[in-house]
C-alpha cells in the first residue's frame, strides 16, 4: 500500500514515469492518491474518485476534543474547551484542516 497524500502535480510526463516505477508491484499492491485538485484525480486515472465532504460543527468538536483532551472530556479545562471550539469554527468543517 502506498499512499501519496495532497498531491498536486499537473504534469503528464512526470505522472506517467512515476507510474512505470509503479507498475512492478506486487499482486494486491495499491496506490492512494489524495488531492483538492480535480486534474489530479483525472490524470492519475483509476477508480471513481471518492469527495470528502465537510464535517458537522458537533462532528468536528466530538472528533477534535477525543484528540486534544484526555479521554475526550474537555469538562475539567473550560477554558481550552472554550478556544478549541473556536478553533473547530474556523476549521469550517475541513476534514483536511481538522
């Protein structure tokens, strides 16, 4: 399994000796390719490009408060629960951001 994460690269002749390297893997081998470009996705061909949407406010607080506090309670640091709500705001629900 490889993955290749925001990629952003454009140019055919690049993508295609990358991908001869490539081809040489074993059987079952798999390449993950992530991207916010569209031409990327293209280019590189393969599957139907899976889009990550944007994440609930209350999504992204559960998500971000099980990371940044002890077993997920911010209960006991109100005042950190308050800045890290703010900063789930300005994630604006961006999986990649958060």
């Amino acid at each position: 399994l490889l993955v290749l994460d925001d990629v952003w690269n454009e140019d055919p002749e690049k993508w295609d000796r990358y991908r001869c390297a490539l081809l040489s893997g074993g059987k079952g081998s798999r390449i993950i390719i992530t991207t916010r470009n569209k031409n990327v996705g293209i280019l590189m061909g393969g599957m139907t490009p899976y889009h990550l949407k944007q994440l609930s406010n209350d999504d992204c607080w559960q998500l971000f408060k099980k990371h940044a506090f002890v077993d997920g309670d911010s209960s006991s640091h109100p005042e950190l629960e308050i800045i890290g709500k703010d900063i789930v705001k300005k994630l604006k629900g961006l999986p990649l951001a958060l």
